[in-house]
C-alpha cells in the first residue's frame, strides 16, 4: 500500500501557475500511489492567487479515474452570485471506501488573529493489509491554541474509533443507516499539522492512551530515529517562506507500524510550496 500525503497550495506551484494535472503528474512519479491525500484543494476561489475559480474537487475525480474521491470542505460559504465556494482537503482511494466520516475541528474564538474552519477526513478502507482507518487534516496556522485544541480533537477520535473497533457493543447489520460497518484500530493520520518536530504538540499527538488504545507514532522517526526531518515545506518559495522547515508529517498508529517499509519525499518538485510525501507499507 502506498500513500501519499501533500499541500498542494490549490494546486498553485512555485511558479504561480494552477495545475491540478501536474500535482497528479508529480505524485505519480513519486509512486504508483493507491490512496492520495490532498489538502488545500479549492473550488470557486478566483481570488486565490493563479487560480481561475476551478472546481479542484471535481477535476481531481475526473483525474483519477478508479479512484474514490473523498471531498471534504472545511470552509463552505456563498459567492456574491449564490453559489458555493469550497476550501479544504480531499482523499482518493484505489481500494474501496468502507465508510467515510467528516470530522470539524475546533475553532474557538482567538480574536487577534484570522482564522479559518479546519477539517478531519476519515476514511476506512478495504485495503490488501486488512481494513484502515485514514485521517487527513489541516491544522490552523495562524492560532497557536485553536491548533492545540485540534490536535486534543484528533486524539479524541481516534481513542473513540479504536474503542468501537475492540468494545462489545450492540450491532445492527440489516443494511439500514445503523449498519455497523467493521472498524479498525490501525491508523494512520497525515496532513499539514502546521507545528514543527519539536513543538510540544508533536510529543502531545504521540502521547500514550489508556485502556490498550494504540499510540500514534511519527513514520519518520520510526524508520529513521534521531535522523532530522527532510524539510517539506519552503525549499523554493522563497517569498512566502524566508527558510525551509517541516509540518507535514504521516503517523501510523503502533499495531500498523510493523507494516512501514519505507517514506519518501520529493524533494525536486515545485508544483506546490509543499514537498509530497509517501508511505509505504507492506
């Protein structure tokens, strides 16, 4: 199973051209993905810089034929015309999507600083290794403690998940919306989390649960221990970013991490102000 996890900036690169076909082209060479999870994908945003107002949701489904397309708008407002304008992340699965749940996060008042709805994509997928549970996000960058509460927000979800997965409980199984689908405990969560490795909130995401719920753990540093972050964000987009660093990370939950064999990134495209990233597990 691959992964791959990108920003893609609306699908804007380095050179302030819009292409969603070279963000497809890109993540293709870095791998024969099976399931791609994007975020800041736009629709209807002609005042995105580059952007003509393309419905980025519709044209990735379009691109990625065989591929389940799993859209989810953190922000959904109207247009001065009446229709709607979309921003927020989107997952392409290969392998079948056994259910999908949209999760908003957080977004308590911080008044001196603009911020914006964020988003959980959660997707359990039939895939080859059994079923997955995959969580794509995007945490606020611009307030500290709404992004703490998001992180508190994603570990809630996933104790909660991982306990209707091991708990007895009463199950309907008659087709109706209460149809109680198998659930997994094994994890992984990727996306721009918008803290770097040493910010306290990325020990806090990792941090033990009780009752036997599986830790989150960064992929990474799993394969690589001590070994730096390859920087994923800021390598050429020298007028957004005065230097390179690392938000973007793939964490795996402890019982799927003997499945990791390997994490990439691209360090040569500039189809995004963000580095895609791949996991591997087999």
């Amino acid at each position: 199973m691959k992964l791959i996890s990108w920003n893609i900036q609306w699908s804007r690169g380095v050179d302030g051209i819009v292409d969603p076909q070279r963000i497809i082209d890109d993540a293709s060479k870095l791998g024969d993905f099976d399931v791609l999870c994007l975020q800041e994908v736009a629709a209807n945003y002609p005042s995105l810089a580059g952007s003509k107002g393309e419905n980025q949701f519709a044209m990735f489904a379009e691109l990625l034929p065989g591929f389940t397309p799993v859209p989810a708008a953190a922000v959904d407002v109207a247009a001065p015309d009446g229709s709607r304008r979309c921003f927020g992340n989107m997952l392409l699965s290969r392998y079948p999507v056994l259910r999908v749940l949209r999760h908003q996060l957080p977004w308590p008042l911080d008044a001196g600083v603009i911020s914006m709805p964020r988003i959980l994509i959660e997707a359990t997928l039939d895939t080859p290794l059994g079923a997955i549970r995959v969580m794509n996000t995007h945490l606020e960058y611009y307030s500290a403690s709404q992004r703490q509460q998001q992180v508190e927000a994603i570990r809630t979800l996933h104790a909660q998940a991982c306990l209707r997965a091991t708990g007895s409980r009463v199950r309907d199984t008659s087709g109706s919306p209460y149809h109680a689908f198998a659930d997994s405990t094994r994890t992984i969560v990727t996306g721009d989390f918008n803290f770097r490795p040493e910010d306290p909130l990325h020990a806090r995401l990792q941090q033990d649960f009780d009752n036997g719920i599986p830790r989150l753990r960064d992929t990474w540093q799993y394969l690589h221990g001590n070994e730096p972050h390859p920087h994923n964000v800021g390598i050429y987009d020298r007028e957004q970013w005065p230097e390179a660093f690392t938000c973007d990370f793939i964490f795996a939950s402890e019982d799927l991490l003997p499945r990791v064999r390997n994490f990439k990134v691209d360090g040569a495209t500039r189809s995004s102000d963000h580095q895609p990233q791949l996991l591997e597990l087999a």
